[in-house]
C-alpha cells in the first residue's frame, strides 16, 4: 500500500524536508562555503578578505602555526585516550548493575555534572586545582609542599580540564552499547577456553566497538577546536588552535587567516570522521551485518 | 613429548592460578578503583564549589566558618568587585538565554520533526544527501560554525547597506538564527530514532479506517513520537541554553546571554560569588534533569 502511494507521488515527504533544507543551506553550508573562499584572499583594512586570491595564509597555517595545530591535535588525542580509558570501566560499571534503581542512579551522577553549566564545570576544576585552589591549599597547610604545584595555565591544566568537561560523552555512548551486549557471548568464550583477558579483547570489546567509536568522536571533534577550556584553564601556554582561530575573527584579527586556519583544522576533522565511517562500515561487514 | 602426569597437573594448577590472580587485580582496577576514582573525578570539583560557597572567607582549602555571605551578596545585586556585575545584568542575561533557547527550541522541534518524519517516511531525490547535512553539525568544531556564521553575518551586513542603506545589528536575530542551525540536527536524530522504533501497523490502521495524511498524524502518528518530540526539544534546550561559543560569535556587543556573562565575569573578576552562583545554578539543572528522566519514564511506558 505505501509502495503504491510512494509511486504516485514521487516527491512524496520533501515539502517537509523543505524547511531545514533551507535552514541547513543557507545557514551552516553556505557560511562554511564562505570561509573557504576568504581564506583564499588578502588580508583588508577592516581584517575581511578581498582579492587577489593568495596561498599566503595557508603557508603561514602549515608553517608557523603549525607548532599550535600538533599541539591541538595531542591534547585533543590525550583527551579522548583517558576519556576512553576512564569512561570504559565507568560504563561497563554502570551497566552490569543488577539492580535498576542503582544503574538509574549511577547514570543520574554521571548525566547531572553533564547538565551544568560547561563553563561552572570548568571553573569549578580550576578551584580545585589552582595555585591558590584546595589540593595546593590542604598540601602546603600539611607541609607536604614548598611550593604550590603548577597544575594549570599550562597544557596539562586545559588536558585536565577537556577530560573533565567531554568525560560523559564518552560514557553515555559506551553505556548504550555495552546495555545491549549479551553477557553469555563471555561464558560462550569461556567454554571454549578463552580467559576473561582473552574475552575482553575478541569479544566484549569487538561488540562494544560502536560505542567507543562513537565516544570518541564526540570528545575527539569538540577538543581539536576547544575553545573555552585553554583560555580558562591554559593561560597562555595553553593557547590551542581554536583560540588562534577566535583571535583571527577579533578587532585586529585577519579573517583570511583565521578561515585559512580554520579550513585545515576542518579537514582533518573530517578525515578522521571518514576514518570512522570507513572503519565501521568495515566493522559492519565483517560482523556480515 | 612426554610429560609427567604430576608436574603437569602442578604446571595447570599454577596457570589456573595466575589466571584468577590477573582475574581478580582486573577485576579489582577496572570494576572497583577506576568508577570509584571516575565519580570522584566528576563530583570533587562541584563538591567542592557546593562546600566553600558557604565558607565565611575567599579560602576555598580551609572552611574558617560556615556563612550565607556570598549567598546575601548576590541578592544584594554585588556579584563582582567592580560595578560591572551586578545580579541585575545577571538575571537579564539569563532572560536573554530563556528567550533565545525558548524560540530556537520552537522552531527547531517544528522542523526537525517535520524532517525527520520526511527522512523515515518520504521518498525523494537527495534524501541521502540531506541525511549526511543532518551530522554536519555534529562533526564540525563549534569554532568552525561560529567563525563562519561571524563571516556569513558580516558580509551580509556589508551588502544590504550597499543595497539598501540600512544597517543590519546583530543579536537575538542572529543569536537564534545560529541556534536553529545546530539544533535542528539534534531534534532530528531524536526524532527519527523514536519513528523507526514505532509499529507503522497503528497508521495502516488509521488509513484503513478512512483518515486522511493529517488526520492519521495528529491522532495516530504525533502522540505515538511525542517523547521523542518532547526529548529532542528538552536536548535542544540545554545545548542553546548552556552555548557559548557560536553565541560569542554570532552576538552584537554588548548583547550577553547568561554564559557569556558568566565568562566575562569568570575572567574579570573571579570572586567567590561565584560558588555561590554555580550552586544555584547546580540546583536548577538539577530540576531539569529530575523532568526529563520523568519523561523518560514516561517514554518507557508508553506502547510500542
């Protein structure tokens, strides 16, 4: 039946698509399409693009910049490394509870952190780990320290910081997928003669694939272009590529520049979502799905 | 080979052993330690906001004595040290994010589920197309969308005062134009999820018994989505409510939602009113989320 009104009307569902079509368009695709051209312009007195076309910023993204650009791309593959490595267990903690009052519970004091404030979240970790915060204070009040220990405005404070606030992206994924693992797919292995370790590696964590994947990606892609954690908890020795970027699109900035920079960053965001799209496809025809 | 029964079991034995050895330590450091260690990550730092902004002084190390000071300040209307923050501006920035998450929220949910039911149900040329747009969003970096709609805007601006002499300003226009833009994609998701699931059986049904397209969607389909209506819309909520990036960006000046009157006062003039603030603000997300686990409940109940 749906078949023959599908083939009455071929166009059948699109004026409901129409809307976001537009928005989508004209908003996201349209203004992306722009940076890409400005960055291929000269520099204006008002910081804008104008022409002749140039290479010059992508020379200078790659060349100078490009200490900043690695330097992004590490913290933002630290940040997911121990996002993963903490939010596995987290979530294959949370879901082997046997009682649903107590998983409910344990996902609530994971989500409630999620749902303040991303800014309150970071300020709040830089409270605790300032040169002024509460592990330095308790430390020097014991005598353990001389000194204050240097735990932020550097990398490892905006590394502390990224894991702190993108943490539950990685665990509610994870969570998902390892609720709808089949926990006999184990005793399976284990007749067979596999050990837990054995397990863990060729079947748990094949099964739950998607949900890592997945985790990662949504920590991964928020922490290459990280804005808001460097400036509050890097200082100046944590500046990343996405505070680069913001400074471009400032008062005395140069746009070009900044689209320059933000294009590169972008391209290697979406080659590595390829890479995840490619790997799970890859994933799901080998599972013969 | 030959081995001798004795030794062999005794070898076995030691095997079986270390196994359940590395079983317990793995048990021990993966189910125990790490969650444990994982929570305390998650909740010290706002434990520790909740205690100190009842600390009588700035210390947030030692507690020299409980107080309501920081809590008085800010019905005082003092937030900051300097003029510049006053409760006032607060609750104005607040209500400039309730407005703008408010309308975003509105249109976003109307024509994410419109899409969504055009992606599940309708049948067109360039649906897959329209289907990769829809993760847009969701894999390029907030900077990158700021930045871009900061140029989009401008140039815009530029090239209706040359056509028409008129100045376009920026602020809750664009604030909820860009919000629109990234939520859509969140609303849609939900949504389609929750169509997928449901038994298309209840609309044949509906047709059968003589309803018309508009007829089978307000009784039959919308009531049977309407968790996944009313959850994406909640997801769209929050993410507007709590952006600060693509709000930076898209804002005029002197325009402030709340997180980024938050941030300038974060950096300007860190106080520890702020504890104060942020355990207010805990309490309020902390009734948000009691709702929408209500909804979930409900989702759960509702038929398939």
């Amino acid at each position: 039946m749906r078949g023959e009104r599908a083939e009455r009307q071929p166009w059948q569902g699109l004026w409901l698509a129409t809307p976001t079509l537009f928005w989508l368009l004209v908003f996201f695709v349209l203004p992306l399409l722009l940076v890409a051209v400005v960055s291929f312009m000269t520099r204006a007195q008002d910081a804008g693009g104008m022409l002749p076309f140039t290479l010059q910023h992508y020379e200078r993204t790659l060349g100078i910049f490009s200490p900043i650009l690695w330097r992004s791309l590490r913290i933002a593959a630290l940040t997911t490394l121990l996002c993963l490595m903490m939010g596995y267990p987290l979530a294959f903690f949370i879901s082997t509870r046997r009682s649903t009052v107590v998983r409910s519970l344990c996902l609530f004091l994971v989500i409630l952190p999620f749902w303040t404030n991303f800014l309150i979240r970071t300020y709040a970790m830089r409270t605790l780990l300032a040169n002024e915060g509460t592990i330095n204070g308790i430390l020097l009040d014991l005598g353990l320290l001389l000194q204050p220990l240097r735990l932020v405005d550097n990398q490892f404070g905006v590394l502390i910081g990224m894991v702190y606030g993108f943490l539950p992206f990685m665990v509610l994924p994870i969570y998902a997928s390892v609720e709808r693992f089949d926990f006999r797919y184990v005793d399976a292995a284990h007749d067979l003669g596999a050990n837990d370790w054995r397990a863990f590696w060729r079947v748990v964590l094949p099964l739950t694939m998607p949900g890592v994947l997945a985790g990662s990606a949504l920590v991964f892609i928020p922490s290459v272009g990280a804005y808001v954690t460097p400036v509050l908890m890097g200082g100046v020795r944590g500046l990343l590529i996405g505070n680069l970027i913001a400074r471009q699109f400032g008062g005395s900035g140069n746009m070009p520049l900044g689209s320059a920079m933000s294009v590169v960053m972008m391209s290697v965001v979406l080659g590595i979502a390829l890479l995840y799209w490619l790997i799970q496809r890859f994933t799901a025809i080998a599972d013969g799905r | 080979m030959v081995v001798e029964a004795g030794r062999g079991a005794a070898l076995r034995n030691s095997a079986v052993q270390r196994d359940l050895a590395i079983r317990a330590v793995g048990r021990w450091l993966g189910l125990t330690l790490t969650p444990i260690f994982a929570y305390a990550f998650l909740w010290l730092p706002i434990l520790v906001l909740l205690v100190f902004s009842f600390n009588e002084s700035k210390s947030v190390s030692r507690l020299s004595g409980l107080s309501l000071g920081w809590y008085e300040g800010i019905f005082a209307n003092v937030i900051g040290t300097g003029a510049d923050f006053s409760t006032d501006e607060m609750l104005e920035s607040f209500q400039n994010s309730l407005f703008i998450a408010g309308i975003s929220t509105f249109v976003s949910t109307v024509i994410g589920t419109m899409v969504a039911l055009a992606l599940v149900r309708g049948r067109f040329p360039g649906k897959r197309i329209l289907d990769g747009l829809l993760y847009f969003p969701l894999v390029i970096p907030e900077i990158t969308q700021g930045v871009s709609l900061l140029l989009f805007f401008s140039i815009l601006a530029k090239w209706w005062r040359a056509m028409s002499g008129q100045v376009i300003q920026r602020g809750y226009g664009t604030v909820i134009i860009a919000h629109v833009a990234f939520s859509i994609s969140f609303v849609a998701l939900v949504v389609r999820a929750r169509l997928v699931d449901m038994n298309p059986n209840y609309e044949e049904a509906a047709r059968d018994l003589g309803a018309n397209e508009w007829r089978t969607f307000w009784r039959i389909t919308f009531p049977l989505i309407l968790p996944g209506v009313l959850a994406g819309a909640l997801l769209a909520f929050t993410i507007s409510l709590d952006d600060f990036v693509v709000t930076f960006f898209t804002r005029g000046a002197g325009f402030d939602t709340l997180p980024i009157y938050v941030f300038g006062l974060l950096k300007l003039s860190p106080t520890p009113a702020i504890n104060a603030i942020s355990t207010l603000m805990l309490v309020l997300s902390s009734l948000l989320v009691g709702v929408s686990l209500a909804l979930q409940g409900r989702e759960a109940r509702t038929i398939r």
